[in-house]
C-alpha cells in the first residue's frame, strides 16, 4: 500500500540516486481574493458583485465545486496548519518540504484552484479567471524558484479563447505545459482541435488532469460525451465493466445478496486487475463512506463477478498469463465464443493459449460452479 | 490475433481435452414474426397496429437499435447464407456448426434480439416482448438439445416486471441465468435490487450483456449513469482515462497533429496493457472506419501520450513489474507526487518500487523530452 505521508527516510534512499521531475504539483491560492488583482477590470466587477454577502448564498459567485465530497480531506493532513493554511500555498513551504527534501530537479506546477474551471457555464469569465491564475502563478512561483516550470491552465469552453492564451505564453521557456481540466466533451472532439493546434505550435503538451467531473455544469465522472465511430464505442464498453464493476461492490449489493453472482459478457477483462488493485486502495481510504463494504472489494468481485473470456486479447502469451494470473482467472473467467459474431473465439485457440492450469476452471468448472449445473 | 473464423484443426486438439461450457452463445429468430404468437393479445394488437406498413417509416413499431453500425457486420460471415439466414437462428445449424464440431457439453443461450431490449422507452411492451422471447426460446431451443441451457431475458426498466419473470422460471432446471441488457443506470443502484433478491432466492446469476448502449432510448455508452459515493467517483475515473484515449486516437488527432503530446494526469495507467491490446485488435477489424489512423493505435499512444505515476498502485513488486512492462513504462509514465493532496506519492517508495531499468527515463527523462527542459 502506498503511504498517505512521507515515510520515514530508508536506510537507502533510492529517491536520491535519480534526477526527480515531479509532473504533478498543485500550488493553491491562498484565497480568492488575491486573484482579483489579476482579474480585468469588466470581469472583476462581475465577480465583486455576484460575491456580494447581501446576494443569496445560493446564487453568490464561487468556483465551480464538484458534487461529490472527499469524505476525509484532499490535502495531505500534514500539509495544513490549525488555521485552515495550505502549505501548498506558500512558494517557501514548497520549495523546503518538496523541492530540496526529496532534491527535486522540476516540479510542474498545475493550479489546484483551476481543475475545475471547465464546469463553469460562462466561457469569457472562465477565460478571464484563467489567465488571471496563470499571470499570478508565473508572477508569484515560477519567478520565486527555477525548478517551479510552468503548466498554463486554457479554458476548454472556449477553445479560441484557449488558444489565444497559449498565444500569450508560447514563447515563455517557463511553460511547459497546456492544462486543461476535463468537460463533458470527449478528448478527441474537433472542438478542441484550435487548442491543440496552438499546442502543437509551441510544442507544448497537452495535459489533463483530474478533477472537474460532476463540477459546476459539467455532469457526472461519465459524461465525457458520445464517442464518433464504432470502433470507440466497440473499444469503450469496457469502461462500463468498470463502472457497473465498481458501483455494485461500492453499493453493497453482495453485501445485501450473498450469494449473487453476476456475470460481465462482452465488456472484456483485462481492466481487472488494476481495477482491483484501485478500488482495495481507495477503500482502505474511503471503507467509512460505505460501511456495508466490509471485505476487500477484490474479495467481492472475485466471489461474485465472473467475466466471459471472449474476446481473448494479449499481445503475446506470456502477458496473457501474467494477466490472467493477475486477475485470478482461474476463478473469474468463462469461457465463450460468442457465436455467431464475427469474432468469434475458436474453442482452440482459447484452450491452446490458456495457461495449462486454468484450461480446465476456464473452459468448465467455473461455468459448471456458476449455473449449477 | 484472434481469427475471425474457425481455425483448420491444429495437429493437436487443445480443446477436446477439456469439458467446455459455452457462455455466450447468441441463437437469433428468424424474423420478429415468429414471436408474435407468443405474445400476449392486448400487446400483439399494439405492435400489429404500428407495424403497419401505412404509418411512417420513422414511427412504426421496431425493436430498440444501436445508433451506432458496425461497419462489416456483427455475424460471423461464414455463419450467413446468401439468402440473409443467419445459422443461429436454426438449433440444428448450432448444434452442429458448435456443440458437435467443438465437443461442447453445455452452451448458455443469450437470445441475440433482445440484447437492445433496455433501450424501449415503454417497460410493459418491453416485458410482454421478454415473456414472449422467453417462451419462444424454451419451446424451440432448450427442449431441443440438452446441452442448450437458459439465460433467461428480463427487463431492466421495470424491476418488478423482472422479478415476476424470474419467480416463472426460478424452478426450471434448464434456466441458469437471468439477462440483463446494460440501460443507463448503474449496476449497483437501488432500481435493480428486486431483480437481485429474486435471482439470489432461485440461485441464479444474473448476466449483464453488451448491446444496448446507444440503443432505443439509452444514452450513449457511457451514460449508465452517476455514482453514488466519492469512492465510486475516484475509483472510477479510470473510465474517463479509457474513453478519452481511445477518442484521442480514433478521431486522428495525433495524426493531424503529430507532434501533440497529451499527458493524462490521475487517470491511473493500470488499463494501458489492456486497452493498446483491444484497440489495437478492433483496429485491425475497423480501420476503414478511421482511415486516418494508419498505424497501429499503440504505436499512436505511446508516442504522443504520458501518464502520471501517482497513484502507483499495484498489490505486488511482481506485479507492478509486469504491468509496468507491458505498457512500456520505460516510456509513458512520468513520475508525479500529487503533492500536497492526500494520497501523495512519497518520491523513495516510488523510486523504491520501480524497476532498476525505469527509474531514470521514468524520474526523469520521459518528463524532459515531454517538458523541452
């Protein structure tokens, strides 16, 4: 398991022996307010009014705020003082507590404060707050320490707009980055082609990160949007296999129903693992939110989840084994050919690339424990 | 590569060696009329009236469609006469062309016309239709070989319409699942918790099908809906991670753009083995589909696209080893620290658990020819 706060320092620090470029920081502004200094003149009035403590709360000016809640904190809880200061916040603390005590070459600094800009409805304030964020990240961090380098937020509501403020920054040797905080259109879609395109320009990535989903106007973590070609859509429904994997553990139907068992035909497999791996590491954090979850989630989706083994994709035989012995397949997998589809999977070429083991569960026992037959 | 059709026989028969049960096997009906004499009158007279060749094409009665088309054909070619009958809608096709040629002692039969079932905006003509369905395929498929085994359909939309179904055939010991076409609520949810009470007092699994997404009134395939909890939502941004990949690649942005980088930040990379592996495959099948992408889809994601390593997740150094391997970390993941959120990465127990050989591009190198540093 990965530790919620530094360890204590090895015997051998293996850390030490490597040039560190740390792709993932998150300074924070102290409060809100100190970005309207940044703000131009029509938006900030806009702001300042709609902030207004005589407005009712509900319809107030504020960031666009996710739906669902950490039900702990998402600061690390060393990293807070008494009164509320992230030390995130302060260049100086960051510098000591993460640039020189782990001898950090380059951190990439994303603005915590923006990841969840994309949800916001208005396009031009959501321009304007984001280049406001990127003139006082670069003013008050990146000039402060030559190992902060420089991820510009772009607003991906207005994709003109974005690329205009890549623009603005291309030529700066501190950016090196274009972040962008996820909306409900997918990845993919023409409407981002202008930001990539002025990314491309300036060989900048692209980086998006985490954090908008559900927030503001944007739906839930699922409405990244209709994929094009059914090609994606024939690729993607293993997405809904995680989903619909996660939200029966996390619900608590086997909980409920002990002896259900559910079958996933056709949304693939070799999302298990890491799946599992995910979801045990999430509930060890996160086991009070849903209570009835009283085993390792693993546990349940072994002991209850079967998935069919058409189609059965690997590259090569030996990460077909390693990710069949990885997601315990021996137990979890049935056989299919999913006849008459034009993919259809040879009984031998199933049986002829298993693992000699797993030939026998695969191809009859786990089925025969399953229908009971 | 998994053929697309029936290999020649190998010298060595792997699969009769083994006792296989067929999990997913797709027996089709001839034509929809064939069910209409098991459908009960009030709801025969409804579809009869809208299948009125008189009435607009656009407004007569017609079982839920996927938005989307498979740009070949989702029968295998060799299973399809010229005259358009498919051999799955014929037992003794089946039997013969699957249970005789393959030695199959079980072969579980999901009825292929009702795996779009859940997109009917009407619950009761869609559960009068799963009835029927039901009926037709007991009388015509089950009773005619032994080996054929039940999954029965029921319908999603109305839970309790489902639970009936599955208390009329919960004695029959040739019923061994229920099915369940995917619509766009979460597995998990409350809705289907009468459809679980009643598959767990029969001991039957219930077996959740692909097919529906896009299809009738369901979203695309991704709205199966919001989470409940925040451990669903962070567990599960995965899916976001997957969808926009393959979106970034299917809709040939890396080929318009080809020096665009994208960097996915805590989107979690445990699913890049799999997902090269699957899109590569749908590739070989699909590419006229997306005559853009002219190499292999891998090859396109991991030239132009980065992931954090924060979280680093994985049970085992082994494991973590593999999947780091299969998924040419050496070369997309870029070290990342999350700092100062709680599930900070500390940089030693990163570095600590990495390969020797992946240290260096991953610490460092990776984010240096990404970043232009």
């Amino acid at each position: 398991m990965i530790a919620n706060s530094p360890q204590k320092e090895k015997k051998e620090n293996h850390s030490k022996q490597y040039n560190l470029i740390d792709c993932d920081v998150h300074h924070i502004l102290p409060n809100f307010d100190t970005l309207m200094d940044y703000i131009e003149p029509g938006l900030k009035r806009r702001i300042e009014l709609a902030t207004n403590a005589r407005s009712e709360a509900r319809n107030a000016f504020q960031m666009p705020r996710r739906a669902y809640f950490n039900p702990t904190s998402t600061a690390r809880v060393d990293t807070m003082d008494s009164d509320g200061t992230n030390h995130a916040s302060i260049p100086q603390r960051v510098k000591e507590d993460l640039l020189d005590r782990y001898d950090i070459t380059y951190a990439i600094l994303m603005g915590n404060d923006l990841t969840t800009i994309s949800g916001m409805p208005d396009p031009d304030l959501a321009a304007g707050i984001t280049r406001a964020y990127n003139d006082w990240t670069n003013e008050h961090w990146i000039q402060y320490d030559s190992r902060f380098k420089h991820s510009i937020w772009v607003t991906p509501q207005d994709p003109i707009q974005a690329a205009a403020e890549i623009e603005r920054w291309g030529d700066d040797p501190n950016v090196v980055q274009v972040g962008i905080a996820m909306m409900d259109v997918l990845a993919g879609k023409r409407h981002y082609w202008p930001i990539y395109e002025a990314a491309a320009k300036y060989n900048l990535p692209v980086g998006f990160h985490v954090g908008a989903e559900s927030a503001g106007n944007n739906g839930s973590q699922l409405a990244v949007g209709a994929p094009t070609h059914y090609i994606e859509l024939q690729t993607g429904v293993i997405s809904i296999g995680i989903q619909n994997t996660i939200s029966l553990v996390c619900e608590g139907v086997f909980a409920k129903f002990p002896n259900l068992k559910v079958a996933l035909l056709e949304y693939g497999w070799t999302w298990l693992p890491g799946l599992m791996w995910r979801l045990d590491r999430e509930w060890h954090s996160f086991r009070q939110e849903v209570p009835w979850v009283t085993k390792l989630p693993s546990d349940y989706i072994k002991d209850h989840i079967r998935v069919g083994s058409q189609p059965l994709e690997a590259p090569s035989k030996e990460y077909l084994h390693q990710t069949l012995e990885m997601m315990s397949a021996e137990k979890m997998m049935l056989f299919a050919t999913d006849y008459p589809h034009w993919d259809f999977d040879d009984p031998n070429y199933v049986m002829r690339h298993l693992p000699e083991h797993m030939r026998k569960p695969i191809a009859y026992e786990n089925a025969r424990e399953l229908y009971g037959l």
